[in-house]
C-alpha cells in the first residue's frame, strides 16, 4: 500500500481527507485547513566498492525485503546527510569499511516493501574504492560477505530491480575498461 493511502485524516487539523486517497498520486489535501502534504520519495544509496584485485563486494540481505539475495551494500540516506556520506556511514554501519574515491554511478526509481507499506524510492549508486578489504557483515542486516568478480555477477541474482539495472550499467563501463 502506497503512504498516500493510509491518510484518511488530516494530521494538522484531524479532518477527514478532502478526496478518498487515490494510487495515482502522492498528495494528500484538507478540505478544512488546506494542509497539502506531498509524499515524496525517500533516497537511499548503494556502492560497488572495489579491492586491489578487482573484485567487488556484494552483501547477502539477512532480512526482508529479499532476505537471501545478492545486494551491494548501502542503505537510507539521514535527515540533512549528503549522498556521499551516507555511502561512508552505511558502509561502515554494514560490513565494517571505509571507502575512497566515491564516484556516483547512477540512480533508478524502487519500490520498498516495510510492514505492509510500499515506498516509493529513489536509490543512488556510487562506486568506491575499499581503504582495507576486511569487511564483517553486520548480523542484523548482511548473513554473509563477498568478493566477487564483477563481470560474473547475474544482474537477475541482486535483490531488487534498481540494483540490476545499475549492475548493467556498472558492468558495461567495466567492460569498456578492460576491452579499450
């Protein structure tokens, strides 16, 4: 269910909702105070970070949404946080790194499902260098750690169709790199 549809009543004023709440849009409006709330969508990031030797480190999502799959690792961007810092902080929350280099790569619209709740997201992908390679999962949100070889990763094996679709991209500059 999209935020929009769960406000039937005005949170300024308490009245109900001015029109029934609609899938196609993101605004909620008050007929009584004329509050007009826009739900927007909420930003998150994402980083292929890269070892000496080449290879990348994806997470394994030790929870839903798409506990089990394949995922670079990241998360929700805070309240008044740049993108950029955000990717340090999840980094280091996550699999225990830090990152240099941090390059934007690319950004795709996503959908993520949280206690009954779709929300409308908007992730961006970076991609960075690992400072030291030893990374350790955080239990609570990464079953297991790994390095892998990039170009060998199935776009179809990360877990939500945002991640595919910067991997194609990723994946395509990486190729162009190493076939000049």
């Amino acid at each position: 269910m999209k935020p929009v549809l769960l406000f039937r009543f005005c949170p300024r004023c308490g009245a109900p909702s001015e029109t029934e709440p609609r899938e196609d849009t993101n605004e909620f409006r008050c007929g009584r105070c004329a509050l007009r709330y826009f739900f927007n969508p909420t930003v998150a990031v994402a980083v292929f970070v890269t070892r000496h030797d080449g290879r990348t480190l994806f997470i394994r999502r030790a929870r839903e949404p798409a506990k089990g799959r394949l995922a670079p690792p990241g998360g929700f961007i805070d309240i008044g946080e740049t993108a950029e810092n955000a990717a340090r902080r999840e980094l280091r929350e996550e699999v225990g790194l830090d990152i240099r280099n941090v390059e934007f790569l690319c950004s795709h619209p996503n959908s993520y499902v949280f206690a009954e709740v779709t929300y409308p997201v908007v992730d961006l992908f970076f991609t960075a260098e690992a400072v030291d390679a030893s990374a350790t999962a955080d239990a609570r949100e990464v079953s297991e750690c790994l390095w892998l070889d990039p170009l060998e990763v199935a776009a179809g094996e990360l877990a939500f169709p945002s991640m595919r679709h910067a991997m194609e991209i990723w994946q395509a500059r990486l190729r162009a790199r190493r076939d000049p």
